[in-house]
C-alpha cells in the first residue's frame, strides 16, 4: 500500500506546548499575471511525541489524522538541529553594543 502522505520541510518557530510544535513553512509562488515571485509562510502545528524538536530546528513534518482541534501534522524526523550558541545573544553582549 503506497503512502500518500504530504510532507512539509520547515523552521520549529515555537515548542513550548507540551508535545507540541509550530512549524513554519515557506513557499516561493509565481503570480499568474506579473510573473513575480511571492513568498509566503504557512504555520502548521505539528504533532513532537518525545518533544524532541526545539525552536530554530529544522524538520520535516508528515500529514496525520486530527490529534486536536489544530494538529493535522506529526514530526516525521528532524533535519538539522539549532545552534545554540549562534542563536542567544548575552546580556553582557548588548550592554557592549550600546543599546542601553
């Protein structure tokens, strides 16, 4: 039996709930008329059992039967993890940069 599932690739933009994740997804439109690219983000919430994903991975999302009123999506795998010591930035490191 083949499976049809869609599968999404996008940023963990939040994990704060419990065993929930907010994926945000990109995607590059060409309009009908102007021949412009557009680019829009979509929001899903998706389905982390072990909430092993954190916010800045980037994972791959696998449609799923309803698991709550927003769910429509589990984690599938997790891409890339975040590197943490790129994504904070000190206290310490603001007050050097004068923007008190």
């Amino acid at each position: 039996m083949p499976n049809n599932r869609r599968r999404l690739v996008g940023r963990v933009s939040s994990a704060k709930m419990d065993k929930t994740i907010v994926v945000k997804v990109d995607v590059a439109k060409r309009h009908p008329v102007y021949d412009k690219v557009l680019h829009e983000t979509r929001k899903y919430y998706a389905h982390d059992e072990a909430n092993q994903a954190q916010e800045g991975d980037l994972v791959q999302i696998v449609e799923s039967r309803p698991t709550s009123r927003l769910k429509r999506w589990a984690l599938e795998s997790i891409l890339e993890k975040r590197d943490a010591a790129n994504m904070t930035i000190t206290v310490a490191d603001a007050v050097e940069d004068g923007s008190n």
